[in-house]
C-alpha cells in the first residue's frame, strides 16, 4: 500500500564522501542486498515524526492532510513500519510525544529488537514532546546518555567566549532564555559476538541528536546551538575515549585502537544548506561577518507575533494611521525607515500575510468562518460585501473572534496593507501568483550580498513561509490561537459559502476596499522598498564586522590553536568569529528537500559523520550509501506532506556509514 515508501528504504544509492550532487543516472543503484556485507557499515536514521502536540495547528498547515490519515493510531504505525522497512542498527527521532513515547514507540521499538539509548530527551516549555535514540540491542551497548540544553553552553567552561556574547546580546539572552531546546548525546559500544570478521573496524560511537529552535529569523540561535550540540558530543567522546571498556574475551593490545571513537551527529536543524547553522558544521567555520548574524541580530521574540497583532486590532476604537510614536516603535513607514529590528517585525508580518492571503486565494486553506454581525445601517451580515461595510471594522470582528493574521486571511489582508501603507481593506487579491519580492532568489548562492535576507529575505522559510512559522514552540502556540481553521474538502467548501466567497467578482468590482490587480503592484513595491532599505542596513553591519575581523585574523588564528580548533571570538556588533576541528560530512548527501509541505520546501534534517581520523580521540567514519529522495509525484499526489503514504511532514533520512581502519 505504500510502494514509494517501501522503494526507497530498501534501494539505496552510493554516498560520495564530498556530498557532491550526482546524479542517480551516473551512480547507479544498489538494493540493500548488493551492498557490501561489511560489518564496518552502521545504518542510521533520523526522523521527525511529527508530534501530535500541535496537531491543533495542522487544520492551517496542511489542510490538505485528512483528518483519519492525521490519527496517531493510523499514522504512527506508518512511521513505525519505516523504521522497520529501513532496518536501522541506530534510530534517531524527533518531535516524539511523551506520550506516544511510552504507550507507542518503546513497546513497538523492543518488539523489534531495539532497546532507548538514554531517556526522551523533552522540551523545557510547555509542549510535551523531544528527541530520543533507539539502538539495535545485539549490536550495540548504551554506555551513557545525557540530555544537554542548548539554551546556553551549559557547564562548560571552555564555551565562556560564546556565553560572555550572548551576555552582551539582550535580545538574544531574552531569546535563549524562553527557547526550549535540548540535544540528547548517547555513548555506545559495539558488541562483540566473537566471529573473527564480526566488527573488526567497529569503534565505539557518540550520537548526538537534536531538534533545533525553528524560527526562520533566529539564524544566529541554531549557529550557537549547532556549535554547543558539536562541543557537547565531542567532549562525551573525549570523556568515553579515556575510559578503558574491556569486555571479558578483549585482547588488551587492541584497547589502544579501541581508545578512538566515532561521532554522528544528526536530527532536525531547521536549517537549510545556505543558512548559518548548516553551514559551521559542513564547513567548520563561520565569520563574524556572516550575514546570518546581522539578520539574527534584529530579531526579537514575540517581535512577529500574530496574537499580538490581533489584540491590538481588537482593542483599537477606530481605525487611524500609526502615532509618530507607533511608527517609531514599527519601524517608521513603509520604506523601512526607522529602527531596523522593528522593520524587520514588519517584513515578518507582511511576509507571513502574503503567504496567509495567497494560499487562501489558491483555494490551499479555507477562508475564515467568522461572520460579521449585522450593521445597524442595512442588517446585512456579509462580511465580504465591501460596498456596505467598513474593513476596519469587518477586521476588528474577525480579531475580537480570535483570528489573527496567521489563521485568518481577513486579519491577514488588512494587517498588510496596515503596515504597506496602502488603502483599509480586508482582501489582498491577486498575489496567489505573485511572488514575495525576493523569494525568486532562492538559488542564489550564499556568497552573493543579496542572498542575505532580512526580514524575511529570498528563500521561503525566512519569508515566515515556513511550516513551523505558524506551529511556534511557546506558550503563545497554544490551541487557542487557531480559529476554526477546517482541512476537509466538504467543510471547506460550506464554510466558503457561509463567507459569500466569490474570488472573481471581488477582484473585479475593486470597491470599497476590495484589492484590485493594482494592490499586488502597491504591495510589491511597498514590501520591496522596506526590504531593500533593510538588507542595506544588514549589509553595513556584516561589512563592518569583516574589516574588523580581517584586522584580528592572526589573533584568531593563534586562539584557534590554543582551544585545539574551538575559537570563538566576539567581533563587531553582533557576530562572533567559531570554528570547530570536526570534519563533518553529510551521509545523506545534499538532497533537494526533506521537508515538503504546502508553502515550503527544503532539506532540513541531516546525519552527519566525522571523517578525520585526525580529530582528538576521533575515528573516522565515511558515508556508504544513503536512501534516495521519493519521486515527487508520491509527495505531491495529494498535495504535499504529510499524506497517507508518508505520515510526517518531514522524510525519514537514512544512511550507511562505515569505520575507517587507522
């Protein structure tokens, strides 16, 4: 019943350990079965499977998604039966429900022969979901476990450079402090059943597996946490490499080779190959200069906040242009003049509007239900007929019944063209098929200076066009910010109806605040003069921060060495120069994507391994084989994911590694 899911666990392609894109064509293919029956070769998989603590949000996010295949007692065996049909000796999961994790994932994991490595690593907020690790249990032993917060570097005194940053960063230190992420980082030995070739390269294993803060503006939190989850993983293996694990029937001459240890480190880094986290484990570097700590640099919590937003609407009287001092606070006008962190706020706004108003007019999420009252002039009660009401007042109603402008496309439509500057009005037609300015760079590579975003910037998930944008990770995404946001074919159409909708004769008539085809014109400029106004700021701070930085190179390069490769240094504003010593290699080699859902798509998820033998303690893994991207006709055949042949938004990845003898 799922023949792309079964394909692709069980018809693996050859890793290249550079990560270069290769074509399935020039590669070939090989079943599991051709594989090298090597016992140096681990399997590994990680895998977001999608908590069902927010499945209150899915309505919004994939509507799309039926409400029988979003039943955990149907869609979790499904993500059971990947993990089944991969046969992994190492499984690395994401976003499990404490719930599910006791009554679901143990159970049905030691059925199959595995054993948790270590406990389920849970958010500190009030979401009740985290990471966890599973391993074979005749293949490997769990020697410790522990759960690291990546709120700050923890105990950890040689991370004093980066914790002395962020104490100089308020907004970042407000930031970190309501973040709820933690990392779990598990040691493991091999077993040994004593067959001569059983695991003769075979070394000991630290796992590092994480879920990482997801906003598209918090750039600068995932380079920290990528950073303090490597730091974490590396000193567990330092610390396993010189405890001496003897089994019985252990030669001792082989316990000095049994000293080197291998790194995995894996997960949900909601971070694109471009952006900064990505980019310092891949590469082992990151300047001071980066573009992604200038962008970071002007976020703020709660700064895009939809409930925020809306109960402004629903307090305000009447409808007026902001006070000199509301325009300060956002930013100054539609220009983008004014103070940089607020303009930001702004483009997040709009761009999270644009997606709301677009998606909505593509017929991909319901219209709002709410139904205006009847004004006292006429007794009409449709809230869509513009000739007789006031769009202030249609979305101040909309507002007061719990709607915001990321759930619903009146609120959505009218906090646009607040922030644009353009005319009162409660509909934004005509951008289903209009980009978001700057969203058709998303190829662009990450050394051009217009790559650099800003509030929102070119690709999707800095746009606030990301799935997670609307799901959140704070008590503010509680079930209570949804309105009655419905996913089925039969309920949106009947709630469409109860509006009154009928997108031909709103574009066409243009009255009383009805946006025109001259709207997408006024919104595209508008939203393009603020960004462009704020990329220059961006740019002046990262420019700032490179001259500074090229100025302390043999400094840093002294520090450098003196850490043993963990520099980090604290230069300009707002960046701080880190390398690490690590040489991290994608094991599933660069897909396209690995998260697919309505609005977005991009690689997210990562297993990467340590291919120095040159590493402190280290020992050197390299990618074999990884499972292949599904055809995008499966992903797409009922929109996107999750569907009912792949139960989470996000692909189990899965890889083969081998130990590399010294």
């Amino acid at each position: 019943p799922r023949p792309d899911a079964f394909k692709r666990m069980v018809t693996f392609v050859p890793s290249s350990i550079s990560s270069q894109r290769v074509s399935s064509d020039e590669r070939g293919s090989r079943t599991s079965d051709e594989l090298p029956d090597d016992a140096s070769v681990v399997r590994i998989m990680t895998y977001n499977v999608l908590a069902d603590a927010y499945s209150h949000t899915w309505a919004s996010l994939y509507p799309y998604y039926s409400a029988a295949n979003a039943d955990p007692h149907a869609r979790l065996p499904l993500a059971m039966q990947d993990v089944l049909l991969a046969d992994p000796e190492i499984v690395a999961l994401q976003e499990v429900d404490r719930k599910w994790y006791g009554e679901f994932w143990v159970p049905q994991m030691r059925a199959a022969g595995y054993v948790p490595a270590g406990p389920l690593a849970e958010k500190t907020g009030l979401t009740r979901e985290g990471c966890c690790v599973f391993v074979k249990a005749d293949a490997w032993r769990v020697v410790d476990a522990a759960v690291v917060s990546l709120k700050d570097p923890g105990p950890m005194p040689e991370e004093e450079a980066t914790a002395a940053f962020v104490r100089t960063q308020p907004h970042l230190r407000e930031a970190l402090a309501k973040i709820s992420t933690v990392g779990l980082v598990v040691a493991l030995e091999p077993r040994r059943s004593g067959a001569e070739n059983d695991t003769s390269a075979r070394r000991p294993l630290v796992v590092a597996n994480a879920h990482l803060f997801f906003h598209p503006g918090a750039t600068h939190v995932r380079a920290l946490q990528t950073r303090w989850l490597l730091r974490h993983a590396q000193k567990t293996r330092e610390a396993h490499a010189r405890v001496e694990t003897r089994d019985e029937d252990e030669d001792e001459d082989d316990d000095a080779t049994r000293r080197t240890v291998g790194l995995v480190v894996c997960g949900d880094f909601n971070a694109e190959p471009f952006d900064a986290a990505a980019r310092f484990a891949a590469e082992g570097a990151l300047s001071a200069g980066d573009p992604d700590w200038a962008l970071g640099s002007v976020f703020r919590w709660g700064g895009t906040s939809s409930r925020a937003a809306a109960a402004e609407l629903a307090s305000m009287s009447e409808y007026g242009a902001p006070s000199e001092s509301a325009e300060r606070d956002e930013g100054g006008d539609a220009s983008g003049d004014g103070d940089p962190a607020a303009t930001h706020q702004k483009l997040g706004r709009m761009a999270a509007c644009w997606r709301a108003c677009g998606e909505t007019e593509r017929g991909e999420r319901a219209r709002c239900a709410v139904i205006t009252p009847p004004s006292d002039s006429d007794g009409t009660n449709d809230t869509h007929d513009q000739h007789e009401r006031d769009p202030f007042v249609i979305a101040r109603h909309h507002a007061r019944n719990g709607c915001t402008f990321k759930t619903c496309d009146v609120v959505a439509a009218w906090t646009f063209r607040r922030d644009a500057g353009m005319p009162p009005g409660v509909r934004l037609a005509g951008v289903a098929n209009a980009p978001w300015p700057g969203a058709e760079l998303r190829a662009t590579p990450a050394t051009d200076p217009d790559s650099e975003g800003g509030g929102g910037g070119e690709p999707a998930r800095r746009l606030g066009m990301g799935p997670e944008w609307a799901r959140g990770d704070n008590p503010a995404s509680a079930p209570g910010e949804m309105c009655d946001a419905v996913g089925d074919d039969a309920t949106r159409s009947a709630s469409n109806g109860a509006c009154g909708v009928d997108f031909k004769k709103d574009f066409e008539r243009g009255a009383g605040g009805v946006a025109t085809a001259s709207d997408v014109a006024a919104a595209t400029s508008a939203a393009r003069k603020a960004l462009d106004s704020h990329r220059a700021v961006l740019r002046s701070v990262s420019s700032t921060a490179l001259a500074l930085e090229r100025e302390a190179m043999v400094e840093l390069d002294r520090a450098n060495a003196e850490s043993g490769g963990w520099v980090a240094s604290s230069i300009g504003a707002s960046g701080v120069h880190m390398r690490h010593p690590l040489c991290l290699s994608s094991a599933c080699g660069d897909p396209e994507w690995t998260n697919f859902v309505g609005g977005f798509r991009g690689a997210l998820d990562y297993v990467w391994c340590d291919t120095s033998n040159d590493t402190p303690f280290g020992a050197a893994i390299i990618p074999v084989a990884h499972a292949p991207m599904p055809p995008l006709e499966a992903v797409t055949r009922q929109t996107a994911l999750p569907n009912d042949e792949f139960p989470s938004d996000h692909l189990p990845m899965v890889a083969d590694v081998r130990f590399v003898k010294r």
